[in-house]
C-alpha cells in the first residue's frame, strides 16, 4: 500500500477551500473539474471540482465538490481513500474491509487509468481505493 489519505467533500466551494488551506498550510493542489471528464454534468457545475489532489511539506488529502443531488453535512463529509501499487493487494484489502460492510462500488476499471472500488465498512466508514493502471 502507497499511503492514506483523507477525502473531503464540500457542496459547491471546494476550490475556495483548497485555495485557503494552501495559505494555511503551503504546498500546492492539482484539480479536474467536472466539465473536464467524460461523466456528464449540469452546465452550472461542469466549473466545479471533481477531484483535487492537495500536497504540503506534511499533509496530504484529496477533495471534490459533491454534486447537488448528494447532501454535505458537516462532520460525515470526510472518507478514507488507500492508494495501491499493486491490484493484487488492492483486491485482498477491499474484500477485507468490505466483509460486513456495503460495497457502493465494485472494483473496476476507470476513465482516469486506474482500478478503483468504494465501500463502507461494517463500522461505517467510507473507503475508496485506487490503483492506478500504469503501475501494475
């Protein structure tokens, strides 16, 4: 396993706060945007962040906005994202997290080169976990 990192997800202003913790913390952030994918999109949304990866001296987490259909509360709106660089041990770890749990998505292949899967645990925390293709 790469690394963990948290996942933040805000309802509409995830750029402004990625754009706040750069000042608190330094480092840097890349993002896609909606409107830069294949998935579609309503057109007041294609400018919001669908994914953004943040990086500091010490801290590392991933953020997006969530699309309106899917309510943002305060205090469960943060998810545990395991980065692989192997699939073999991607698949051994999402079918032990997964044993009592619910699987909202099965592994599969993805658009943005990489196998990825999401689950919640049988104590309720949410993980996804990536393996990006071009590594194995």
């Amino acid at each position: 396993m790469k690394k963990l990192a948290p996942y933040l997800s805000f309802g509409g202003n995830c750029e402004q706060a990625l754009n706040f913790y750069k000042e608190c913390f330094g480092g840097e952030f890349t993002l896609t945007r909606y409107g830069e994918n294949p998935m579609p999109a309503p057109d007041d949304f294609k400018q919001k962040i669908l994914h953004a990866s943040f990086k500091s001296e010490s801290i590392v987490f991933y953020a997006s906005d969530h699309t309106p259909e899917h309510q943002i509360k305060n205090g469960d709106n943060i998810t545990l994202s395991l980065e692989f660089a192997d699939t073999v041990e991607q698949e051994k770890i999402f079918k032990l997290l997964s044993s009592g749990g619910v699987v909202t998505m099965p592994l599969q292949d993805q658009f943005w080169d990489a196998k990825f899967g999401m689950l919640t645990d049988r104590f309720g925390f949410i993980w996804l976990l990536n393996c990006e293709k071009s590594i194995k």
